[in-house]
C-alpha cells in the first residue's frame, strides 16, 4: 500500500514538472517571437531619409514627437502609439492621443516643452517652426525628419513611405502607403463619373478673430476639391493660397457650394452665420443654403486617409 502511494506521488511530481517545463517552454517561445519582432524592428534603424533639410539619420524611435495631426495619424496608422511622447494641439485632437502632453501648435512650438520630454525623433511637415524652436531641437540632437508639405492627396502616399522609413518600419509602410493610394485611386475615379461639375469655394472663417478668407491655389482644400470632380472658384479667380473674403470676391465667385471646416462653421454659429458673411447670401450656395463641412485633418489630405476623406467629399459635393 506505501508503495503503491509513493508511486502515485512520484507519478504526480513527474506530471506537475512536466507541465511546468511545457509551460516555461511555452514562455520562452513567446518570448523568442517578441524578441524577434524586436529584433527585426531594430533591424530597420538606424535609417537615413530625405527630408525638406537635407539627409537625417535616426537611430532611436522608442520616443516619438509627431508635430502636425497628420503626422500623428501616419504614425498612429504606422502601430507606433505606444512610442508617442508628446504632441501639438492639432494632434491632440486624436482618440489615440489621449493623456499625452501637447506643447503648442505645430507652427508655434514650445520647444521647451518637446525636449522635456526626451524625445529620440521629431516627425513634422516643412512648415513646422517658429525656425528657432526646430533650430533648438536640433542643437540638443534630436533627429528632426520634416516632409514636405501636402499640396495635393497623392502627397500622402510619399509622407507616409519617408516617415515609415525613419521609424524603422518600412513594410509597414509600404503596406500603408498602398492601401492609402488604392483608396485614393478610387475617389478620384468616382469624381470624375460624376455627372455634375459644381463651382466650389473655400471659406476660412474663424468667427471669434474676426477672420474671414476665401481659399485659392496652394492652400491645399483647392486640391482636394479638384480631385473631388469640383471647380475651385478662388483658384479660378486668381486668388494665390488666400485673400480677404469681400462681396464683390463672392460674387464673381458664384460658387454653387460653399466648404468649411466644421470648426470654422461651428465658430460662426452654423450655416446661418455663413449666410451672413460678406456675398455670400447672394451667391448660387446662398441661395439654396449648400453650405458643407469638413474636419481640417480630413480637408488638409496630407495623411492615411486622405483617400477615405476625399470620398467624403465627393459624395458632399455631388450629393
């Protein structure tokens, strides 16, 4: 009977030491894969990219700062949020954002405030500045990759393969970058089958400063409203970036829609503000109140869904 019992407890032991190699066995591979993720995610950097300041090399992206939303959604697309430290007010908007510190706005930087947080890379677009905080940031020898800024929705497909690149996960962003070309491709096309061609302006309006612009060449919605099978009557009228918004603008404008973005339109309390502004009650969009809008990452086109954000817009045009 003792026998028999010390064979039973021996036969447990062997079972319980059993298990417990398996499950450290188990471990160690999940720990090998992770190491091998790592690994090749290291074998990525250091990397050198073109940018709009000559050749950067980055050999750190464990602490990113993206300067610009659509910086940060690239990155955020890219699965690197868990290696953002900090971002500008227009980055902060995002979900993915939420409870990192924020240093100013992407034009107005507090460069204090980035280096505090110890940042290895600084992504940004050329427009970045004032150029004494990006002149700081380089002094203290922080890699800073600017791009250039997008002019046209096509744009996002090159930011997103250099801001990969720099980071050390260009597969990633190839993968990003053509899921992002496709959709691209696809608005486009679905603009240019529409059967009307509509007479478009774009209104910056920031009712609390009393600003009050019609956009033109260059400023980036004229691109995106092209591309949306859409007539950019600023562009049409000469009207370089942007001008003051002045009766006689609108109506030589006539533009059968009126875009802005959601917070401009928000700032003059709706469409009815809208109306109110200088020409535009006696313009085509006045008339029949076709006033659109749009979020300003989703007009500025420079990011991965540029593409989705131009569908948007086809449809709101050609509705």
């Amino acid at each position: 009977m003792r026998l028999r019992r010390t064979s039973l407890k021996v036969a447990a032991a062997v079972l319980a030491i059993t298990a417990f190699a398996t499950a450290c066995g188990d471990d160690d591979k999940k720990s090998d894969a992770g190491a091998d993720k790592s690994d090749k995610a290291a074998a990525a950097l250091p990397a050198t990219v073109d940018t709009t300041m000559g050749k950067v090399t980055v050999k750190d992206a464990s602490r990113i700062v993206p300067l610009g939303g659509d910086i940060a959604q690239t990155v955020y697309a890219l699965g690197l949020a868990p290696n953002v430290v900090g971002v500008d007010t227009s980055g902060a908007v995002l979900p993915e954002s939420k409870g990192k510190p924020t240093f100013g706005n992407s034009r107005s930087l507090n460069s204090e405030g980035i280096l505090a947080q110890r940042p290895t890379v600084a992504i940004g677009s050329a427009s970045v500045g004032p150029r004494s905080a990006v002149d700081q940031l380089k002094a203290a020898g922080v890699p800073i990759v600017l791009v250039p800024d997008s002019s046209r929705p096509e744009d996002a497909i090159t930011r997103i393969t250099t801001i990969a690149t720099a980071l050390g996960v260009p597969d990633k962003g190839k993968a990003l970058a053509d899921r992002t070309a496709g959709e691209i491709a696809g608005a486009k096309a679905k603009g240019a089958q529409a059967t009307t061609k509509p007479r478009v302006a774009f209104l910056y309006i920031r009712g609390q400063a009393n600003l009050y612009q019609i956009g033109g060449k260059g400023l980036g919605p004229d691109s995106m409203i092209s591309a949306a099978g859409g007539i950019d009557t600023g562009t049409e009228l000469g009207v370089q970036m942007s001008a003051a918004l002045t009766p006689e603008a609108m109506v030589a404008a006539k533009p059968d829609v009126i875009l802005v973005f959601q917070k401009g339109l928000e700032s003059v309390g709706g469409i009815d503000g809208v109306l109110k502004l200088p020409g535009v009650a006696q313009t085509p969009a006045g008339q029949n109140r076709k006033v659109v809008a749009m979020d300003d990452l989703e007009l500025g086109g420079g990011g991965p869904t540029a593409g989705v954000a131009l569908n948007k817009l086809v449809d709101l045009l050609h509705g």
